[in-house]
C-alpha cells in the first residue's frame, strides 16, 4: 500500500471512529440521565433510547468496514484474536455467558442493567457486540479465501448478513414491530385471540431457510473437520432452541425464567459460532501456509 493509500484510509479510520465514539458517549448519556425532550423550531425531538444512538455507530462502523480495504483494522484484530488460545477465549467467553445468567436471575425485576428482557441492559450490548465479532471473523474468512481463489466465496455472505443484521436488531428490536409493519401493508391480519407472539411464526421461515442454508455450506466448508462440524451443529440447534423459546411466552412460563433460557440460549449459540470461525480460519491460514 502507498503512503498517499495509508494516509488516506488513516483519516477515514479517524473519522468514522471519532463520529462514532460521539454516537456512543452520546447514547450513554442518554442511558445514564434517561434522555429528555425539547422543541426545536415547532418541532418535538425525543432523545430518550439510548440504543438509537448506539446503532447509528454501529451503522458507521459497518459501513467503513465494508467500503474500506484494511475493514478499518478489525482484519487485523482478528488476525491477533485468532492467534491466540482457543481454550483461554473459550474460558472467556463461557465467563461472560455465566456472569449475565447470572446477574439476569438474582437482579432485582426489570433491572435496566441486568434484567435481559429490557433491551438497554448490559447483557444486550455484550450480545450485539459478540454477534457483530462474529460477522467480522465471517469477513475476514471471506477475504482471506477470495485471495486465495477458493471457490463458492460468496457463500459467507448470507451467513455474515444475519450475523450483522441480528446485531443490529438486539439494538433496534425490529423484530418487535415486524407484526404491526405487515398489518399496516396488508399483508398480516393477526392471529386473533392466541396467546403465541407473533414475530416467531413470522419469522419462522426465514430462520428455517437460514438453518438449511447454513447446513448445507456448512457441510461443503467444513468436510473433513468433524470437530468444527459437531460444533457448528450444536451452535445451530442452541440457536434454533432460543428461537422456539420464544413460544414459551404461551405457555404462562415464568417471564424471568423464560427470558433467561431463551436469551441465555443466544449467548451460548453466538459463542459456539464464533469459536467455530475462530477455528476454521487459524487452521485454513495454517493450511495455506503448508502449501506455500
């Protein structure tokens, strides 16, 4: 790469990374003090969620990931990340898994912190955060077998797409409003008096095309790895599980209780995938440096 290259994805890196950090010590502002609410030129503006601002830094970030060439440094993280123990990131990893059941269970109802279910909690972010890292490991398998001209490449992309895209909703809670969207177009008219949520039936398809699409690529990616393919299957029925959790809601379960298996579920299947993608990309480097 060219000094004028390095200078300029440099200042883009400082950018983004500037406008982004004022999106987050603006959105934990919010969190702290609740936000407030003014009227600017007859017009309300409502600075209450402190997510909003959270997911617009995120938005920045995976855009200059995206459209940059070094992913605005995140290859190289995962580089380090991916040359380190597996059993020490595995320890980790089960740490934060334990430590937000943990705190979900013996914090008081509806804790802003600790409660799961509340959507601003610590536990959400930490979420968000583990997804968008597994997303950038699936980018970063994808750039390193392009470069190797390994066939099918494009494969990773609907599978980074969801990564990215469920990272995103732990943020916005879309999922949420997907119902009363459909209702509004006409394309949904409720499932009349049913106790069942209605977003899982929604999205019910999509997550069963996921599934199969995810075992099939699976299957051609990771042939002759019986170690990463037991793993990706757990990973994927741990995900299918806290999907299915959901319906639980129906059933008149405990909320707390319902809400720390379902979201405890995510945490276990997101660590699984991403030690999975950890793995396959220090072995198919490892690989690729056998045949040099």
């Amino acid at each position: 790469m060219s000094n004028n290259m390095q200078i300029k994805s440099s200042k883009t890196r400082a950018v983004i990374f500037s406008v982004a950090g004022l999106m987050i010590l603006l959105g934990i502002t919010i969190w702290i003090t609740g936000g407030c609410r003014w009227e600017m030129l007859g017009t309300k503006v409502i600075l209450e969620r402190a997510n909003h601002p959270f997911a617009y830094a995120l938005y920045l970030i995976l855009a200059g990931i995206i459209f940059t060439k070094d992913r605005l440094g995140f290859r190289a993280l995962c580089d380090r990340t991916a040359g380190k123990s597996i059993g020490r990131i595995t320890a980790i990893l089960a740490f934060f898994t334990a430590f937000f059941m943990t705190t979900h269970f013996i914090a008081p109802h509806n804790h802003p912190l600790w409660n799961l279910d509340t959507q601003i909690d610590l536990g959400t972010y930490y979420h968000s955060i583990l997804l968008f890292a597994g997303g950038m490991f699936i980018l970063t398998i994808y750039d390193f077998e392009k470069a190797a001209q390994k066939k099918a490449v494009w494969g990773w992309i609907p599978i980074l797409a969801v990564f990215w895209g469920i990272s995103i909703d732990e943020l916005i809670s879309f999922h949420n409003g997907i119902p009363s969207y459909l209702e509004k177009t006409g394309l949904y008219s409720g499932i009349g008096e049913s106790n069942l949520p209605e977003w899982p039936i929604l999205l019910a398809p999509v997550a069963i095309l996921f599934a199969i699409y995810f075992v099939l690529f699976a299957k051609s990616r990771l042939s002759g790895n019986r170690s990463l393919i037991v793993l990706g299957g757990f990973a994927l029925l741990i995900w299918i599980f806290a999907f299915s959790a959901e319906m639980l809601l129906a059933l008149e379960m405990n909320h707390k209780l319902q809400v720390g298996i379902e979201e405890g579920a995510e945490l276990v299947g997101t660590s699984m995938f991403l030690i999975l993608f950890i793995v396959y990309y220090r072995r198919a480097k490892e690989k690729r440096l056998t045949e040099i």
